[in-house]
C-alpha cells in the first residue's frame, strides 16, 4: 500500500514539475537564470523529470525511474544549496523522502 501510494505520488510530482519547468514560466525561467544555466536548461530538465515519471510508472523500468529521480532531485538539492535559496529545500525534502519510500519496496 505504501510502495503503491508513494510510486504513483512520484509520478504525479515528477510529471507536475516537468510540466512547469518544460512550459517554463516567467518564474522558473528566472530561477534557472539565476542560478547560471543556459535558457534550454528548464526545458531539459522538465523533459527528464518527464522520463523519470513514465520509467516510475512502469514496473519495469521502475528501479532506472528512481535513480533517474533521485539524480535530479540531488542537482536540484546541490544547486539549492550553493545559492542558498532554503525556501525551495522543503519541496525537495519531500522528493527525497517519497523516493526512499518507493525505494525500499522496489
């Protein structure tokens, strides 16, 4: 039931933010700037937050989607950190934790 619940919240989470940083708002767009990354990067990322989503979901590709996952929530955790915007760290915390949680049973 947990493995369940935290697999599909995985996917939900990772194909929410690949929609946002994929479309790109002004908001995103500015943050990525802000940290130094090229104007392509949102769209890339979004695009494997994307990947990550649909391998979580596939039993198959399961164990590839949380690496894939857990690759780029940890940049996102390090480039957080270097720039010391905190107040994006909680949304992160959850990833971790709901990966770990889908990790364990897979």
């Amino acid at each position: 039931m947990v493995n369940t619940l935290s697999v599909w919240l995985l996917v939900a989470g990772f194909l929410g933010a690949g929609l946002v940083n994929a479309i790109g708002p002004a908001a995103t767009r500015s943050d990525f700037a802000r940290w130094g990354y090229p104007r392509w990067w949102g769209r890339f990322t979004g695009g494997l937050e994307m990947v990550s989503a649909v391998l979580i979901a596939l039993p198959v590709s399961r164990v590839v989607g949380l690496a894939l996952g857990a690759a780029i929530i940890a940049a996102a955790v390090l480039t957080v950190l270097r720039h010391r915007e905190f107040k994006h760290l909680a949304p992160l915390g959850v990833f971790v934790a709901v990966i770990a949680l889908a990790g364990i049973s897979s």
